[in-house]
C-alpha cells in the first residue's frame, strides 16, 4: 500500500482538567500526561517512525505539549492544525439517542443539531487541508476525543456511534483501493503498566 494515505489520530495525554485539578478548558498535561505522550512517542517511532511524513497538532495546549514530546521522539518538528481544536460545547448532547440497542440500528435518525453540524463542518474543512498537503504516507494528527469522534462519524456516516478514547488512544484510518478503511480504534498497549491505563 505505498500509494496510500494512513491518518493515526492521537488523543492528547491527560491534561489537568481530565485529572480534575482545574476546570480550565485549554489546561496543561499533568505529569501522567507527559508520561503517556513519551510512551505513545516511542510507540510511533517502533513502528511507524521511517513512514511519518507529516505531524501535526491542534492548537489547544495540551495537543500541542503531547505533540512536542512525540515531535521530539520521533524527530518531526509538529505543525499546527487550524480547525482541530475540541469543541466547546458537551457534543454527546448533541448526538442521538435511541430506548434501545434494536432502535438504534432501525429507527431513522432525527436532523443534526445545528452547532454540531457547524462543527462537523469544521472539522471535515480541517482534514481536507490535511490531506491536500500529504496525499500519500503516514500522518499523525494529536487532537481532542470530540475531534476524532466525529472524524470517525464523518468518514463512516454514523451519528448512532459513540467513540471513545483514552488519553494517548490512537485511531489508524487508511485511505486506498478508493475508500477509508478503520484499521484500529482506541489501540494503547503502549500504556501497559502506565498510570490510568485502561484495558
């Protein structure tokens, strides 16, 4: 697949308002942030170092901080994203709900709300510009858990879906024979024995 384009979406390490020691929306990584942004720096390196052609990162600083330290690591200086940063609303409030399993793979879906899809747009507007600059290879993009959800509802057209990632979670997404392809979801082996792992 040399001809492919691969995404691997990256969730920023814990930031200080995960670990609840602020409520500030644009925090900084705590200690255990920045232990999860090395681990998933030497993850990317093992396996995907000589293919990266590309590093990028919203311009949240906890995206960023995680982004520097994976630059650092895998020796790519990180580029700014605009249009990637986290939504500033609670977007599962935004997302349908169905009364059950059964619904929510018949029941027709009601129109998007209007600030989620002016945020779809966005983010789907930041991804175009992502790949016009890199039509083939590797590109790590560091974001948020909102923005690599609805990338993921995006390209597969589901809102019925919820995608959940832990801090650091990669996302593989791999573009060839003329269609995505979800390689992977929320992969984080590289944070065995890390504090706040989740298996």
């Amino acid at each position: 697949m040399e001809d492919s384009l691969t995404l691997l979406l990256v969730r920023h390490g814990q930031s200080e308002a995960n670990a609840g020691v602020t409520d500030d929306p644009d925090s900084l990584l705590t200690p255990v942030g920045r232990e999860q942004a090395r681990r998933v720096g030497h993850w990317l390196r093992s396996y995907y170092s000589d293919r990266i052609v590309g590093l990028y990162s919203s311009d949240m600083r906890r995206a960023m901080a995680t982004a520097r330290v994976i630059g650092e690591i895998i020796g790519r200086p990180p580029h700014v994203l605009d249009g990637c940063a986290e939504a500033e609303v609670w977007l599962p409030d935004y997302l349908p709900r169905f009364e059950d399993p059964v619904s929510a793979i018949r029941v027709p879906l009601p129109p998007v709300h209007a600030d989620y899809a002016a945020f779809q747009d966005r983010i789907a507007d930041a991804l175009a510009a992502l790949i016009q600059q890199h039509a083939r290879g590797t590109v790590v993009l560091v974001s948020h858990g909102g923005v690599m959800g609805t990338l993921v509802r995006i390209l597969f057209g589901s809102p019925r879906l919820s995608v959940n990632t832990h801090n650091t979670g990669i996302i593989k997404i791999t573009w060839y024979r003329g269609r995505w392809h979800l390689e992977y979801l929320n992969r984080q082996e590289h944070l065995a024995g890390c504090e706040g792992y989740a298996v």
